[in-house]
C-alpha cells in the first residue's frame, strides 16, 4: 500500500497544476458546496425569524438594535401568556434548530448553531426557578432602566415630533408592566419566594425618586427641555402638554403605586436570609445560575477555593507594593490609608469625569500595540445619572447604536467621590471602555455577516472575563507605571477574585451580608459604601460575580495554550483578532475555535 502513496499524490499534483479536477471528484465538490450553501440558507432564516419574534416580544431590545417600528411598544405584562408565550416561542425555535444538519455548515455557521440551540436549551432549564416572582430589584428592573431610556440619555431617540409620541405610547405600556409586578410578587409571598429585606431598603427609594411634585423635577421631563426645531408654535403647544400629560396620569402614578405596594403590603414578608439557596429549591437555582453564568461545569466548592487562593495571591502582589511606596504599617493600616488620604480623591464630580477623559485619550494611544482590529464606533464618558447614582455601581458601560447614530458611554458614579479613588482610573478604564467592553461589544455589533441574536446577545463570562483579561494588558501597553496605578489593577482583580468567594458564599454557604461585607473589606481598601452595593449586587444576581475570573482565567489559559504551541509564530494581535472577531462565545465553543486557529497557524 505504501507505493501506491506516491504515484497518487503526483497525481493530484498534476491535476492541481493543470487546474482541472477529475469529474467525480469535481461533481462531489459541487454538490458539498451546493448542501453548505441550502444548509446556511435555512440556518440564516431560521435565525432572522427568530429575532423577528423576539423583538415581537421584546420590543425595548428593539430600540437598541436602532429598529424604530418597536419604539412605542413595551412588552406584555408579567403573568401566565406571558410565561406561555416565551415557552412556546423557546420550544418553537428549538425544535426548528434540530432540523438543521450541522455537519453541513461552515465554521462561523457552525458557531451560530452551537451558540443558537444551547442557549434554547438554557432557556427550558431555567422555567424551573420562578424567576417572575421577584422581577425587580435595586440593580435591575424595569422601573431603573426605563426612567433612562426617558431621560433622553439611552437608546430612546427624541429628534422629532412622532419620537416623543412614540414615547407617550410606551409609556402605557410601561405602565401596565410596572401594574403586574404587583400580582407577581404577592405570589411570590404565597410561594415563599420574596427579596430580601436590606435589598427593599434600596429598591424603596428608588421609586420614591420618581413620586415628585411638580413634573419638572420628573427625570422623564428633560427630553422637553430639548424639543427639535421645526415645530410650529401650535403642534409645539400640544405636544408638551400631551407629554406633560403622561408624565403626571401615567409614570408618576405607577411609580407611586408600586412603591405604597412596597412599602405598605410587602415590606412585612422581605426575608432576613439573602441567599438564593435558602429559598425553595434554591440549590438547584443556585447551581443553575452558575452554569448560566459561567458555560462551564463548575461546582460553588471548586469556585470558592478557588477565589480563596487567588485571594491570598493577589494580597501578596499588594503587600510588594505596600513597600514599594515604603508605606509603615500593616496591610489593615495601608488599606486605611488608601481610604481616607485625601491625595487619592477628587473634590468635585467634574474633575473626575475630566480625570477619565484625559485617561481615555491616554490609553487610545497605547492599543495599536496590541490589537490589529478596531471599533469604528468611539465612546464618551459620562456620569451616573442622579435618580440611580446612590445604589448604582462605581461605572459601567452602555453600548453604542448599531447604526452609528450615538457613541459607546462609560458611566461613572460621581455619587460618592471618595468610592472613587485615582488610583483606579488606567484599569476601570480599561475595563469598561477600551480595550475591554467597549471594543469587545462593538466590534461584535460591528461584524459583518454575525446574525443578529449573536450581534446584540452574549456571555456574560465571554464578555466580563474579557474585560478583566484586558486590564491584565494594561503592563503591555506601557500602563500602570505608577506604583499606586499597579496597585489599582491589583484592587480590581482583588475584587473579582473576591467575588468568587462572596458569591458562592452567600448562595451556597449561607453567608449573612455581613460576613460577606467583612470579609471584602478585611482583604482590599474598598470603601464600605463601595463593598455594600458590590454584596447588595451580588444577593440579587447570583452566579454574575463568578464569570469575570472565571472567564479570564480561561482566556488566559487559552493565550498560554497558543504561546506554547505556536512559539515564534504566534501573534498577540492575530491572537486578539480571534478573540474578538467572531462576538461573544461560551468558553467550550471559545476554546474549540482557538484550538483549531493554533493549529491553522502552525
């Protein structure tokens, strides 16, 4: 058999010279082309009709992808047709999904078929926890989000007169939802499956904020501060009191009416317990959100060693640092110290945000030296918006319209000035902005030929573990020369680390809030405020916390894998294009694909 290798092999040469190929060999081609194209033509419609339905169903989602047929429409009502819509929608399209031939598709088709039927079997997991039963909190919710979409300040575009119209119609669709959350939870008081009490304290007030007086103070008011020209001065006339109208019979009311169900009705049966496994079949939940959160079969016990030992390491790096700056003192001393010393802080709201822009421009500078490709869109820095800012995180990132029509934001909470110390500028930066969330999420916008759900979808352990193995680059790029910068990056990754045991913690373990607020602050110099909504955050979004380490651990891992096998040929920007290139992946499809691009290099 072995001569018989040679006089074939000469002659393929030979028919590849000559560019001809035998007609069998031609007519096979032909026909695997012909079944990859059919394939890929199924797959490409079965998922534009499914975004199609979904936006039908979520019409919000629809404002941010720039669809502006959705921008006066809400969504139905929490309840059972809402619940049995989704699940028939869900089985519908994952029924679809398995009359698709996998082995019939190219690689990025491939990818959107992994990514589509996991997710579809995801979302059946998930109809055992009744997650409807607590829809709102202080992190997420409608009554936050939609107050700033009405600011003016989101996706909501207010340029002519039929935006704002569109506006006044979604507002009785807002209405309505806000309506249902009342039914909703008191079924959750039924099903012994209510929100804690220290997070009420924060949700309350949230909606108190919008029970004003006089409409003017209303955040959803500022759009008519800014009416576009063009306008006679009748239609003008009408159109603000049709405004002012809604604002003070339809948002002002409902805030008012969830927030005396709250506070008058509800707040008597919040639980002391904040742990998701201390609610009905809260392991099984629990164990849910991990899975959801990180794509990875991982269990809370290997989750919290593991946070404890990155703990212990990242407070080491600290400790060198300490004595870099030849501080005298114990570490507790040193974090005190970074707390409280006024040569960290700013004193006014604007300095900071200027701080951030001066950042931003420094920063861009340093990127080509490790990325080949880049977001077309460009992002502007911005304060928390005032209604949020006091139960807000320290900064997060929106991102840009698909269309152009409006820049990325990186939002800063200007609320508390002394949660905000200098030393974090370089990897909070990097972090929410460029090279972390702003060029992974538009860039995968930005994607020509991505299908839609992956355009504006994703990982929340792709995307977060991203951001936080960005910050590790922050050396490469001639960051954190400062001995205080580098102590800053060490304070970010001490967070995500950990988090990694604050979460699992408290819903697996049975952490109080205030053994998890103690142990943040015994092992970083956060201050309280900041470690208080960080534990508050985590109570209420289980599983989250866990994807940043865990996520960049994988990244890193995957980097390490590519170094190794490729030696000299491997490409830190080639590496970062992968990365990037192909949108947001759950790490085993994330691997795979690095996989077969290490081997496609060598």
């Amino acid at each position: 058999m072995k001569r018989l290798v040679l006089p074939i092999a000469c002659a393929l040469f030979i028919c590849a010279c000559q560019n001809q190929e035998p007609p069998v060999i031609q007519e096979k081609q032909n026909t695997k082309s012909e079944d990859l194209r059919i394939e890929k033509q199924k797959l490409d419609k079965l998922v534009a009709d499914y975004n199609e339905e979904f936006l039908t169903l979520h019409p919000v989602a629809g404002t941010f992808q720039s669809r502006s047929e959705f921008n006066d429409k809400f969504g139905l009502p929490i309840g059972q047709k809402s619940r049995d819509l989704e699940k028939q929608f869900t089985r519908k399209y994952l029924k679809a999904i398995s009359n698709i031939d996998v082995n019939k598709l190219d690689h990025q088709s491939k990818l959107t078929y992994d990514i589509f039927k996991s997710s579809r079997e995801s979302s059946i997991e998930s109809e055992k926890f009744p997650f409807h039963l607590m829809p709102i909190n202080q992190m997420a919710g409608a009554h936050n989000f939609f107050a700033t979409l009405g600011s003016g300040a989101s996706a909501q575009p207010f340029n002519n007169e039929e935006d704002y119209r569109n506006f006044i119609k979604r507002s009785k669709g807002f209405a309505i939802w806000m309506e249902s959350i009342i039914p909703a939870m008191n079924d959750g008081i039924e099903a012994n499956v209510v929100l804690p009490q220290s997070i009420l304290e924060k949700l309350i007030p949230q909606l108190k904020t919008h029970m004003v007086k006089d409409i003017k103070d209303s955040v959803f008011y500022k759009p008519l501060l800014d009416l576009p020209n063009g306008l006679n001065a009748e239609r003008k006339s009408k159109l603000i009191a049709d405004y002012e109208r809604s604002i003070k019979e339809t948002l002002i009311p409902v805030y008012t009416k969830v927030y005396n169900f709250l506070e008058n009705d509800y707040k008597k049966y919040a639980r002391k317990s904040v742990g998701l496994s201390q609610l009905p079949n809260g392991k099984a939940w629990y164990e849910y959100m991990i899975k959801t959160h990180t794509t990875l079969p991982l269990t809370a016990e290997e989750i919290h060693k593991f946070g404890l030992s990155e703990v212990a390491r990242i407070l080491a790096e600290m400790k060198k640092v300490k004595e870099q700056v030849s501080f005298e003192g114990d570490m507790p001393e040193f974090f005190e110290f970074l707390r409280t010393d006024d040569q960290f802080y700013f004193e006014e709201a604007s300095q900071l945000v200027k701080a951030y822009e001066d950042t931003k421009i420094k920063i861009d500078a340093t990127l080509p030296k490790l990325f080949e490709v880049f977001p077309k869109a460009d992002y502007v820095v911005k304060p928390v918006p005032d209604f949020q800012a006091a139960s807000s995180a320290g900064a997060y990132y929106e991102s840009p319209a698909p269309d152009g029509s409006r820049p990325g934001v990186f939002y800063i909470n200007t609320y508390n000035l002394r949660s905000q110390p200098k030393f974090l500028m370089e990897t909070l930066s990097i972090h929410e902005a460029a090279p972390g969330h702003h060029f992974q999420i538009a860039i995968q916008q930005e994607v020509k030929g991505l299908p839609d759900f992956r355009k504006f979808g994703g990982y929340t352990v792709f995307n977060e573990g991203w951001a936080l193995y960005a910050e590790s680059l922050g050396k490469e790029l001639g960051l954190f020369s400062d001995p205080y910068m580098w102590y800053g990056r060490l304070v970010d990754e001490q967070l995500r680390a950990m988090r990694l045991v604050v979460d699992t913690g408290l819903h697996a373990y049975g952490w109080s809030r205030e053994k998890a607020i103690d142990y943040m602050i015994a092992n970083s110099s956060m201050a309280r405020s900041d470690v208080e909504a960080e534990v508050e955050r985590y109570i209420v979004i289980p599983g989250q916390a866990l994807a940043y380490k865990i996520g960049q651990r994988k990244i890193r891992q995957l980097r390490t894998k590519a170094e190794n096998s490729l030696e000299e040929k491997f490409d830190i920007k080639k590496f970062h294009t992968q990365l990037l290139i192909d949108g947001s992946l759950p790490m085993p499809t994330l691997e795979k694909k690095i996989y077969l691009w290490i081997e496609s290099q060598k």
